[in-house]
C-alpha cells in the first residue's frame, strides 16, 4: 500500500497531538509517583512494591498489546502493517541492562520520566538528561566496534 504525499508532509502543528499526550503522560507519572526519586530508591533497595507494580502492570499491557496486534493484524493510523521483527539475544544487552541500571538507581531517573522530573522543578535532573544524550551519542559514535 503506498502512502501518498499529503501524509508524508504534516504542518508542524500537527505535532501537538503529540505534545498534549506527552504532557498528560507526565502528569500521570507525576501523580503516580513514578518519577519520585525515594521510590526509585525504595524499588532498588527492595523496601516497597509500588513501582515493581507499575512496571509490571506496563509489562503486562505491553504483552496483550502486542498479542492483539498480531493476532487481528492491526495496522497504523495511516493503514501501514505493523512489522514486530524477531528479536535475537546477545551478552550486549546483558552489559547494557546493568549500565542502564546502575545509572538509574544512582540518578534516581529512568529516561522515560526525565522531563516529567525537570517539570516538577528538579532542575538537577537536567544533568541526567544531558548525560543521557552524551551516552546515546557515544553509543552510536562507537556502535560498530561495540559487541552485538
């Protein structure tokens, strides 16, 4: 199915759309506490079930969603087939898992939330964010002699 040009050429305020539920995401994590440093803390430190709960309410939404897209053939918006490509396992991603963890529970903030922890006033956070983008820049510099 071929997509024609007027999908391909959006006005920038077509964005918006996006930009209202990036607010309404943050403000849920807000209220849910998910970008509370203290229960990042207590998650690490095994002290409370609160955000093992969140993730694996996400976990959970996630399998179904994908259950239902592969099973009724759900396409995009723009009638496009949704692809979910097989996934192969390698020990990168085991380091990779243990860096990401070690950052986010000395940081006290996942990448997800980081502009919901910068709306909250935790200005601090900022540094996170923009060590954030310093790895993913590494990342991708040294992607080719990384192991896969």
């Amino acid at each position: 199915m071929c997509v024609n040009e007027s999908q391909l050429q959006h006005k920038w305020y077509h964005n918006l759309k996006y930009l209202v539920v990036g607010v309404l995401f943050g403000i849920v994590f807000v209220k849910a506490e998910v970008v509370s440093w203290f229960r990042i803390q207590e998650m690490f430190r095994l002290q409370s079930f609160h955000m093992y709960g969140i993730i694996g309410s996400a976990v959970v939404v996630g399998m179904i969603s994908v259950f239902l897209i592969k099973k009724f053939n759900i396409k995009t918006i723009y009638g496009e087939p949704i692809k979910i490509s097989p996934k192969t396992f390698n020990k990168g991603q085991i380091y990779g898992g243990l860096i990401f963890g070690f950052g986010w529970a000395i940081t006290g903030a996942c990448p997800g939330p980081l502009f919901a922890q910068i709306g909250t006033g935790a200005t601090v956070i900022a540094v996170t964010l923009l060590s954030a983008i310093a790895g993913t820049w590494v990342y991708g510099y040294l992607r080719e002699k990384l192991p896969h």
